[in-house]
C-alpha cells in the first residue's frame, strides 16, 4: 500500500522527532519539499510504501499529527511524482552497475 501525506513547513521539527522513532526507521519513509516535488503546496511531503498491515499503524500514528492524507488528483499525482523519482534514481543506480 501507498500512503502521501502532507504538513506545514513550521511543524517539521515535530514531524521529523516522530520520523526519528524505530517504527518510522524500520518503514523507511520518503520525505520532500512539496515544491520539489510538484505540488503547489507550502510544506513538505511523505511517501510510505508498506504492506497493508504496517499502513494501518501507520495511519493511526500519523492522525495525531499534523500530516494530512493527501487523496484525490493531488495524491496521485503526488504518487505518480515519487514513483517517477524513485524509478530515475533506479536507472541511475543501473547505469553505474550495468
């Protein structure tokens, strides 16, 4: 399962304090600038990618927070756009090695 969320910039330290904890290390979770990313958001961007089970707890932890589940157009295009990156960093990985 593919989650994107989405907070404001000034809630960063918080956000990054929980992203610290083991459960956020063990899921690995990918954090941007939403700009970078696309989306014509102030804040930043999280994409998690994670079986249904770890979703789940994942969403629960992320509701006291304040990410917000990105859905709709701009959460796939948001999906879309950190696909496109993690597939370009993959192509590069390959051209080294291949």
């Amino acid at each position: 399962m593919e989650l994107v969320y989405i907070y404001p910039m000034d809630k960063s330290k918080d956000m990054q304090k929980m992203l610290d904890e083991e459960f956020w290390k063990r899921l690995g979770p990918t954090v941007r600038d939403c700009k970078a990313m696309g989306l014509d958001k102030d804040g930043m961007c999280i994409y998690i990618k994670v079986k249904d089970e770890l979703a789940a707890e994942a969403k629960k932890l992320l509701a006291d927070t304040a990410a917000e589940e990105l859905k709709g157009e701009e959460g796939k295009a948001l999906l879309k756009a950190f696909r496109d990156e993690a597939e370009a960093a993959e192509a590069g990985i390959g051209a080294m090695f291949g």
